[in-house]
C-alpha cells in the first residue's frame, strides 16, 4: 500500500527545472571561472592588482618550487586558462582538472597554516579548498546547457567524466609536487 498524501509533487515543470539549473551553472561558471582567470592575470601580468609575473616567480622559487620562472607561469597559465575555460563552459572537465591540481598544489602551500589560522593576517588553506571543491563539482555536473560545450559532440559530463577529471587534477598535482620535491 503508497500513502500518497505524504508525497511532495514537483511545482515546476521539467523544463523549467532545466533551465534553472543550466541558469545557475552559468552563473557559477562565469563567477567562479572568473575569478580564477583574474587570478592567473595577476600572477602573469599583475592585473587587477596582481604583483605580476617577476614578483609571483620570485615568490615560486621562494616557497621551494624551482625554478620559480616555471612553476609560476605555469600556475599564472593553469588558473587563467581554467579559469577562461571554465566561463565559457569549453572543455569544462579538462578546466575543472587544471584548477583542481592547481588548487591542490595552493593546498599544500598553505597546509601549515591550518584551515582557519587564528592569526588574521596569515592566510589558511579554506580560499583554495574551496576553489577546489568548486572545480570537482563542475567537473562532475558538467557546464549546463548555456555553455559552448552544450550539445557538442566533445560534451562530456557525469560520473566517469567527472571522476576522470579529478583524477587527473589529482595526478597532476601530485605531479608537480614530485618535481618541485626533485628540482
């Protein structure tokens, strides 16, 4: 026997369900993709801010990642065409990877400080575990319908896309992390 009075019907259409969602997936691409390409424009050109690409190598090689003229540009790149990636909604498993290793990498920067340090001026890791759970989610969700990759032949989305994608942000990171060991 179904008790049917204690089931919730849906108040919006399908229809309308999708395209409120694909709404809401643009709105968390372009702001979040955003604001990683900003990122990666201050490191690479000092926009916005930014200390600029002579100062964020310095700072890379600094914090043990030589030579810091790679490592910086290579971060400055990956967080701009993530980022840039990631507003647009192209290739949007592969943007979410590139920022998720990037943000890994951000992660363990910053692990001695703690998720939340009590001295405000030290920065803690939350900013870029945040970032990075953003990048895992849309690599699992995909863009959304108003994206480039929307209806292409190279859409990619769900549960096989979306743990490939962290995998190899996983990977990548690790990656790194070997050779900044190494080098």
């Amino acid at each position: 026997m179904t008790d049917t009075a204690t089931r919730i019907t849906p108040t919006g259409t399908t229809e309308d369900t999708t395209i409120a969602t694909g709404i809401g997936l643009l709105v968390l691409r372009i702001g979040f993709g955003g604001l990683m390409a900003a990122y990666g424009a201050q490191k690479l050109f000092g926009w916005f801010n930014g200390a600029g690409w002579r100062a964020t190598t310095d700072g890379f090689t600094a914090m043990g990642y030589n030579p810091g003229e790679l490592f910086g540009t290579l971060a400055g790149l990956a967080e701009l065409v993530g980022g840039l990636l990631l507003v647009f909604g192209l290739f949007t498993p592969l943007a979410a990877a590139i920022v998720l290793g990037t943000m890994i990498n951000a992660i363990h920067v910053l692990w001695s400080s703690g998720l939340f340090p009590e001295d405000p001026s030290v920065t803690g890791f939350s900013t870029p575990l945040l970032f990075a759970l953003v990048a895992a989610a849309l690599a699992f969700t995909g863009p959304g319908r108003f994206s480039l990759d929307a209806g292409r032949p190279w859409q990619r989305a769900g549960v096989v896309f979306g743990g490939g994608a962290v995998a190899l942000g996983v990977v990548a990171a690790v990656v790194t992390l070997i050779f900044k060991a190494v080098l």
